[in-house]
C-alpha cells in the first residue's frame, strides 16, 4: 500500500512586533545589497556628525575661555 503524505500547512499567530521583526528580517534578507550600503551610510553619517560635534565644542570652549580672560583683564584692570 503507498504511504500518503500530507502536508500540513501550519500557521504561527504573532504578535505585532513579531510580525513587524519577520517582515524586517525578510526585507533585508531580499535587499541584503541595499541594506548593507545603508548600513554603512548611517554609520558614516553618524560619525560625521559625532566629529563636528566634538569639533565645535572644543570651539566653544575655547572661546569660553578667551572671553572669561578679557573679562578678567577688564575687571581688575591689568
């Protein structure tokens, strides 16, 4: 006698955030190319903008400080 095989057809009930993790999970895996290249964008962008921050803070700074010794100098008059 053949063996049937069935197949059964399961369907796993998620939650929203599951699901929206699935969907994440297969959009990258589709556009693994894409999603690598924004990836490093992002990356890249980040740190730009984490260096001019540095950057201008220590600009800051340094201005605080220039002003802070006129305003001494003027103070007690030297």
């Amino acid at each position: 006698m053949a063996e049937i095989k069935k197949k059964s057809n399961i369907e796993i009930e998620r939650n929203p955030i599951e699901r929206f993790l699935m969907y994440v999970k297969d959009f990258l895996k589709s556009n693994r190319k894409k999603a690598a290249y924004s990836a490093v964008f992002i990356l890249a962008l980040f740190f730009l903008l984490l260096t001019v921050n540095l950057l201008l803070t220590r600009s800051s700074e340094k201005e605080m400080v220039r002003l802070e010794i006129i305003i001494d100098n003027h103070h007690y008059g030297d």
